[in-house]
C-alpha cells in the first residue's frame, strides 16, 4: 500500500464530516451504497515514491484523475504554493493535468478534490506527496578567475572555453568573495568582450543567466554583462540600462528588424561594489524577473512571444543591427547560464556576498574609559558622564544570600550595558569602519530612562563633517522610535525622519533591538524593531561613509551634540551590507560574545 493510498484512506472521514462528500447509488436491489474513491494523482517528473527527485526550478506534470463519470473539475492546492485552484477536467469523467515548479529542495505535497457540475465532491480529498532535491546545474559557465595571462576563459563542466578580445584582462584581485578569489577586468572599448563560440541555451524556452559584476562608476550608457546572440537583436541582456540608471534583464520582441522589447529594471549601480546579478524567464507563465544581490526587483514582466536566439553568448556586449555594441567596463565574474528557472528562494541564499560584521561592542566594562571591540578592533571611546553598569564581581547570591544581595538592576544584555545620562554622556567610533558607497546594518539594544521623555533623544548615528548620514532615535511628540536619512554631508541638506510603528518604546530590562538596514542597491534605508520592519525610507546618497564616524546616545552636527540619549544601549554592531529580516533576527537573539559568523553555514 502506497503512502497516497493511505492518506487517502484517512480523509474519508474528514471529508465526509465537511457535509458535501457524494455517494453513488448502487446497483438496484443491492440496499447498499457504493462510497466513491479519492481522486488519484500521478507525475512522471515527480512520482510519490519516496525517493528524492531533483528538479527545483523545472516544471513536472501532474494529473488528476477519478473514478466518477460526474466528475467535471478538480480543485487542488500545492503545499506553501497559496490557496486552492481549479482545473476543469478534460470532458466529463475525465482527468485533468495541470504544471507544477518546485521552488525549494524540500518535501512537497499536493492535496486534490473531484467535484460535480452541483460543487458536490465526488469521494475523499488525496494528498499526494513528492520529495524535491536540488535543480540541475548550470548547462554553461565561466568562473573568470583564469590566471594572468591566459588565452582564453576556460568553461566549467561541458561548456566552451570563451575568447577575449583584447580589452579584457585575466587575473585580478580580490573577487567576490574577497581574499586570493580572481576575476576577469574590461576596459569598455569595441575589444572588451569575451564569445564562448555557440549557443548555450534556447531562449524560447525557460532559462536564467547570472553573474557578479564590479563597475567602477555609474555608467553614462548601457552596459551588457552577458547576452546570446540572434541575427541581429540579442535573445537576452543581462546589464546596465542607462535610461533608467539601474540594471536590467530585458528580451527583444523578435530578431531582425523589431524594436520593441519585454524588461526589468531595478537597483543601483554601487561604484567599486560587487554586485550579483540574476535574470530569469519562466518559459511556462511567460514571466521574467531580475534578482539584485538575491533579491527580486519589485517589477516583473510578461513575454508573450518567445523565440529562440541561436547565435553566441557573449561576455561582455550584445549585438545590434549596426554590429556589436554596449561593451562593459568593469569587473566580472562567476557567469552561470542555466535552462531552468534559478528559484527566489536559490537566489537569496546565493545571490549576494554573506554579511560579514565589522564591529561588536558588548560594552560589559570600559578600562580608560574606552569599551573594546570584542575581535581586537577599535574600541568604543565613552565621553561626558557615560559610564557602563555591570554587577560587582564575585556576588553569587544563590550560594551566599545572607552575604550577597543581588543588584537592583539587572545589565539588559550579558554581563554589562552603556549608561547614558542624557546631558552630556555619548559614546563614539571614529571614522574609517565603512565603505565609501556600500550597505550596510547597524544594530544595538536601546532602553529609555523614562516612558515619556520630554525631548527627542537619539540611539546610534553616523556623523560627517556637518551633520548626520543616518540616525536611529526617539521621537517625544510621536512617542516613537524614529528613523532619519540626510541626504548630502552640508549645511544645507535636507533632512527626513519617519517614526516607527507598531511598537512602543520599551523600558523592560533587555529594552527593544533596533537595525538599521541600508541596501546600496536598492536605495533604501530601513529600522527593524524587535526584528520587526517598523519604517522605510527611500535614500539617495551621495554620503562617503568611510568619512562618517558612529555615534552613541547623540546626533552631532559639526561640533555640537543634541537629541541625547538619557538611557541604556548595549550590543552594539556593524554589519558590512544589509541583513534581511531573517539575518535580523538571529542578530537579535545572539548570546553575548557571540558573533553571528559562528551560526551561519
């Protein structure tokens, strides 16, 4: 007996409690009734065998068939996939078939109802189950990390080595994924271009085409990273669209004389910055998505008219009627080409460079006056009358209460926190922790002295010359946490703040977790509360972070502090790039001392 068929077996009963299981009525003179059986399900791609299949990102075929001649629809709904839908059986006691693309390696199931032209269901719902391994790997690709030198671009598994013209030069350093990791450079003239000799995939049908991609400015026309060539229009461009400043998947309508084109555009070009880039179109809804960094762009398009490009793909331009054209300048590496969909969820565990934390202050003592980076790195320098709270050592009341008391306060986190007296107390890092243009996430432990402060007190900021980059603070009149973006480091810039909402500042003992989340590529900056997304803003910045220093319990603007924190911070941290929610959460409840490095795979 099949696991179907047990299942099956168990939902009579729950399907016939819901008041709307059919029987048929049996053969006259029998005085019985005949119960109706389940639906069956079958799918060749993804059978019910207990065996894991691999296929995330490709479609399988699933049919619904049952054993009823009144049945005339199926409703069905596929674990995780949303609610119920409905497919009207082939004719009347038919079956029905209907595409199904796994999205994640996991277990699967599908739950499937028979239904008469009445609503009535015909017999017991099925769950059919399925196991899901890993999708196919890329049918082209191209590491880029050739040694100096080199003659050509050497392909991974089965594909082609990939001629450079001469604008491009092997060998550079560091990569992607920073340390000896190579890649490959062009210079952007009509030679920086790299021709892998055929065609890699059928633009017709579903593919995705991703890679990393390191300009070293914002570009003033378009950029191709990868392409494939038709007569004269490419099949697709993974790139750099000029006209909408951001980067873009796009497909031309047709090849040899069309003009339009299906795309999506989104993100932003962060000079010096590593950037991964994935485009894919679903050959089966016809939809096309682009990923900056793991992430989809909000827009999606629909292509409603395939057709196959059979040319070249190309590293580095595309090609027009007028010849080659768009060629890139700028670093590139890890080009993957594969003929399936690449999946939300594989993008967004490898679409993007893994954090990495800067700094972390548990600020559990300050000898001199200065709490250390717990890693060796430059430590938090205490000014005015900050000072940190921790427990005399030594006190053990649970094996001495006669002798010991415990203290009145407890530290909001670990063995100590920061106490800041809202006058003149502030804590600070100097300049240098940051990129100049890339994202980044700042996260501390806040708790206000009082409910209702009576002015607006500030967190953490990230201080220039004249005012604050970005700032985490406390709203009095909105009795809020607030978050605010200045849009350019001078007197007279402009300044925007927006509270937070759902939750009210806390004063418990472990206070509330604040982040701070800047994606460079998306330009927006937004405050997690509790690992919560609480507020957002749009940033476009011209800011060289590498300039700004952090700042404890005040805004400084020049050389004077306002908005100071009369409260408690404590674990302080700083982030290269930005952590989603699920990262921000795991930050959230890291032990003191810990680092979130230690928990990642």
């Amino acid at each position: 007996m099949t696991l179907t068929t047990v299942l099956a077996m168990g939902a009579v009963l729950p399907a016939l409690s819901e008041g709307v299981a059919r029987a048929a009525s049996a053969p006259a003179g029998t005085g019985a009734a005949q119960v109706l059986d389940a639906p069956t399900v079958s799918s060749a791609e993804y059978p019910d065998d207990g065996n894991w299949h691999q296929g995330v990102g490709d479609y399988g075929s699933f049919t619904f068939a049952s054993s009823s001649s009144d049945v005339v629809r199926y409703t069905y709904r596929f674990e995780g996939d949303g609610g119920w839908s409905t497919v009207d059986a082939a004719a009347p006691g038919g079956s029905a078939t209907v595409a199904f693309m796994p999205t994640s390696a996991s277990a699967w199931s599908v739950e499937v109802k028979a239904v008469d032209a009445d609503g009535n269901l015909l017999g017991a719902r099925t769950t059919y189950h399925f196991l899901v391994s890993d999708g196919r790997a890329p049918v082209g690709g191209w590491t880029l990390g050739d040694a100096k030198g080199s003659g050509s671009a050497a392909g991974s598994g089965t594909s082609p080595a990939a001629v450079p013209g001469t604008g491009v030069t092997f060998g550079a350093r560091p990569g992607p994924l920073g340390g000896t990791d190579t890649y490959t450079t062009l210079d952007g003239t009509a030679d920086a271009y790299l021709d892998a000799g055929r065609r890699i995939v059928d633009t017709d049908a579903g593919f995705s085409v991703g890679a990393w991609v390191n300009l070293p400015e914002e570009p003033t026309r378009d950029q191709t990273v990868v392409s494939q060539d038709g007569t004269d229009r490419p099949g697709f461009e993974l790139g750099y669209d000029a006209a909408a400043r951001g980067w873009t998947f796009r497909i031309p309508s047709g090849d040899q004389g069309s003009t339009g084109e299906w795309k999506v555009t989104g993100g932003k070009v962060v000079p010096g910055v590593w950037t991964r880039l994935t485009g894919t179109y679903d050959g089966v809804t016809g939809e096309m998505r682009l990923y900056v960094n793991g992430t989809a762009v909000p827009a999606t398009a629909k292509r409603p008219d395939p057709w196959n490009a059979t040319g070249n793909l190309q590293i580095g331009r595309r090609i027009s009627p007028d010849g080659y054209t768009a060629h890139l300048k700028g670093g590139i590496a890890d080009v993957q080409v594969h003929d399936r969909v690449v999946t939300g969820a594989e993008n967004a565990e490898t679409g993007g460079l893994q954090p990495r934390q800067l700094a972390y202050w548990d600020v559990d003592s300050a000898p001199g006056g200065v709490a250390p980076e717990m890693y060796g790195g430059t430590g938090l320098t205490l000014g005015g009358g900050a000072s940190v709270f921790a427990p005399e050592p030594g006190c053990q009341p649970e094996a001495d209460p006669a002798e010991c008391e415990p203290p009145p306060v407890e530290p909001m986190w670990g063995d100590g926190h920061l106490v800041l007296n809202g006058t003149d107390a502030y804590a600070t890092r100097a300049a240098g922790l940051l990129d100049k243009r890339d994202g980044f996430t700042l996260t501390a432990r806040a708790r206000l002295a009082s409910r209702s402060p009576a002015g607006d007190q500030t967190v953490m900021s990230l201080s220039g010359a004249r005012n604050s980059a970005v700032a985490v603070g406390y709203s009095a009149a909105a009795s809020r946490w607030t978050l605010t973006v200045t849009d350019a480091d001078s007197a007279t810039a402009t300044r925007t703040t927006v509270k937070a909402n759902g939750f009210l500042p806390s004063t418990g003992t472990t206070g509330d977790h604040l982040a701070l989340v800047y994606s460079a590529a998306f330009g927006d900056v937004v405050l997690y509360v509790n690992g919560v997304e609480s507020a957002r803003l749009p940033w476009d910045n011209t800011w060289d972070l590498s300039t700004t220093a952090l700042q404890v319990g005040r805004t400084l603007n020049g050389d004077t502090s306002s908005d100071l924190l009369a409260g408690t911070v404590d674990e302080l941290r700083v982030f290269r790039g930005a952590l989603d929610e699920g990262l921000v959460n795991l930050v959230r409840g890291l032990p003191d001392g810990t680092s979130i490095e230690s928990t990642l795979p």
